[in-house]
C-alpha cells in the first residue's frame, strides 16, 4: 500500500515488545490494544499482526494489489474511492482503489489493519514505534509504501467489531496504586467523586489531566520506581496524568491508581477537551 496523506501522525503498531523494561525500554504496541486485536481478528490475523495507529484521520492510502483491510477504534469516516464505507467491518479493496480517513466524531485514534499484517522490519521482537526510545519504524510519511504480508488461509474470529466508545464522558476502571497510602483519604473520594479534562499536553507517553487537585498525605520525596502503562501518577501540582503505552519505565511521583487492562484501552482514545470519570474497580473475590 502506497500512501498518500498521512495526516496528522499514522504510526506503525503491534502489541509491544515486552521484557525489556530493566534495559529502559517499555513495552510501547497500540495505545488501544482490544481495537488492535479485533481489526486483526476480522481478517484472520495473528492478534499482534502489525496495523496502522491513526490519530484524527486525514490518512489517504492506495492499494497496489487487491486486499482486505478492517479498521476498529475511534470510527473515522471512511471512503473507497469516494464511496462511503461501513465502519467496524472488513473491506475488500481493489488494486488502485484509494482509501481515505476523515476525522472521528469520538475517539482519537482508528485503527487500519490489513490481512497479512503490515512486514515492516522488527525492532526487538515488535514492529510497533516506541515515540519515547525512538525505536520501531519512524511515523508514516506521505510517499511510505507498506509492505503487506502473506495472508492467512485462517478464518476470521469475529464478523464485526463492537461498537467504539462514544459521548461526552468516558468512564475509566482504576484499582489501588502502588502508592495509595501517600494520598489523603478525601484524595481517594475526590479521585471517583469528580470529573478530570484531558489537557491539550499528551501524546502516547502519557496524558495530563485538569480538575480537583489530589492532596498527600506524605510530603517526602519518592525514589524513581517502575511505573507502569495506565498508572495514574500524581505531580506536586495535584494535577493527575495517565501514563500511556511509551511511558518511561520509571517514575518520581506517587501513583495513587493504575487502570484495568480495558480502561486502558479507552484511554488510547482520550483527546484534549475529553471529559472522564474513574470508577473504582474491585476485583472479584476467587
């Protein structure tokens, strides 16, 4: 696949490289993992077959020989050669034919997968780009052709994906931090009391948030510790901020929560301006 436009940043995905955190090197793979391996499932892909990571559309793309392509995440408007396209499904695109994104209604990033994966060359067992380390492929450019993988005779999994989330707030599952206890026990309410907005100052290492302040209850100075994607860490500010999926390995400040795997997900869809709630997650009782 040649592209065309890549508008404002396409980058390469799979599910991570983990296993390299004592290196300093995170596990980075899709901000939104499940709209990853559903688009991959509806074309009989492997779950971490590499696909295109698009935030806010505006990515055009031409097929040079027939495929089948599955987009899943934030549902982009989508167009074949100017034709409307159904979202969450598989398209069959011929050789020539133009593919092209608008910007999505909810949601920041959609999810471009095509059957065979995308074979781009792997940097420490993934093929994902890592925004923090630099590694991985560099972002997607006008001008990049794709090369596309041998398909597999498997069959899809799934017919269709879920529908992607959508409205005005996002509800976001947390559970007990590594440090919980350095917060205050109103820190804790407010944190599932009241309503954060995402700031316009986040990319995939992590994410700021803006609303009622979190005070602590110990004031001392942390030692850098392993943090981990989804961690809800706590500047002095009180201002609390998600960590994202290049998040660095370590962190200074306390994490007061971490979310669930799913929540995670949903906060690869987070754009500035987005509204959100935490919900405090319990684990069932085995």
């Amino acid at each position: 696949m040649t592209v065309l436009e890549a508008g404002g940043l396409t980058l390469v995905e799979d599910l991570g490289r983990p296993g390299f955190a004592a290196l300093g090197v995170s596990r980075s793979g899709a901000a939104d993992r499940g709209a990853l391996i559903v688009a991959n499932r509806l074309l009989g892909n492997e779950d971490g077959a590499a696909a295109l990571e698009v935030a806010m559309g505006g990515l055009a793309l031409r097929a040079e020989s027939d495929v089948l392509l599955a987009l899943t995440g934030a549902s982009a408007p989508t167009t074949v050669d100017g034709r409307t396209a159904p979202p969450q499904r598989v398209l069959a695109v011929a050789a020539g034919s133009v593919v092209r994104l608008g910007v999505p209604r909810w949601g920041l990033r959609t999810y471009v997968a095509v059957a065979g994966g995308l074979a781009v060359p792997a940097v420490l067992g993934s093929r994902s780009t890592d925004v923090l380390s630099g590694l991985g492929p560099a972002p997607v450019r006008a001008g990049d052709v794709l090369p596309v993988g041998r398909a597999s005779i498997a069959m899809a999994t799934i017919d269709a994906g879920p529908a992607p989330p959508s409205g005005p707030t996002f509800m976001l599952d947390a559970m007990p931090g590594p440090r919980r206890d350095w917060f205050t026990e109103e820190a804790w309410r407010v944190l599932f009391a009241r309503r954060y907005r995402v700031t316009d100052v986040g990319d995939r290492v992590g994410v700021r948030l803006r609303g009622a302040p979190l005070g602590r209850s110990r004031l001392t100075e942390l030692p850098s510790e392993a943090v981990v994607a989804g961690s809800v860490q706590v500047p002095p500010d009180g201002q609390p901020l998600i960590f994202g999926p290049d998040h660095p390995v370590t962190g200074g400040y306390p994490v007061i929560a971490v979310l669930t795997e799913s929540a995670r997900d949903a906060a690869g869809q987070l754009r500035p301006g987005q509204e959100l709630r935490f919900r405090h997650h319990v684990s069932p009782v085995a």
